[in-house]
C-alpha cells in the first residue's frame, strides 16, 4: 500500500488496477468492521448475560461489584404494571 500506483501512457498498469481494487476491498471490509463492531459486542454481552441467567423483561444484571457475593444470581426487579 504504501508503493505509488504506476502509470504508461496515462493509463495505469493492470498490476495497479489490481492493487487499487484490493486495496478499495480492504478499506470496505474495515469499514464494515468498525461500523458493525458495537452490534456485535452487544450481541455478545446480551447472549452472555442470557446464559447467567437474565430473563428477558424481568431480570436486570447488575455487576458483580454491585452484589455483595459474587456468587449471587441476578437481582429480580418488579416490573410496573400498565
């Protein structure tokens, strides 16, 4: 990447059109990456937070540093009705 792109005639080489076009792929790919890397950390802490044993609507988790053993299982919350 960081050789310059070559040019005969005014037109670029079919070395650094192919270059240009992986290096196009290569910043799309990373760009997805960061862009989708929030959704995917999410995804993961709410699927682990499933398998401690939160319920959906019923069960919040707080953090260990907030219970006083950290063996406690997850701290029911009332729901309010209506």
């Amino acid at each position: 990447m960081c050789e310059s792109y070559r040019y005969v005639g005014g037109y670029p080489t079919e070395e650094t059109v192919r270059r240009a076009y992986d290096e196009a792929d290569l910043n799309r790919a990373i760009s997805a990456y960061r862009f989708f890397y929030p959704t995917v950390s999410l995804e993961a802490t709410w699927r682990g937070n499933l398998s401690g044993g939160v319920v959906p609507n019923r069960v919040y988790p707080f953090s260990r540093a907030l219970r006083s053993s950290s063996c406690s299982p997850p701290i029911p919350i009332p729901r309010i009705p209506g």
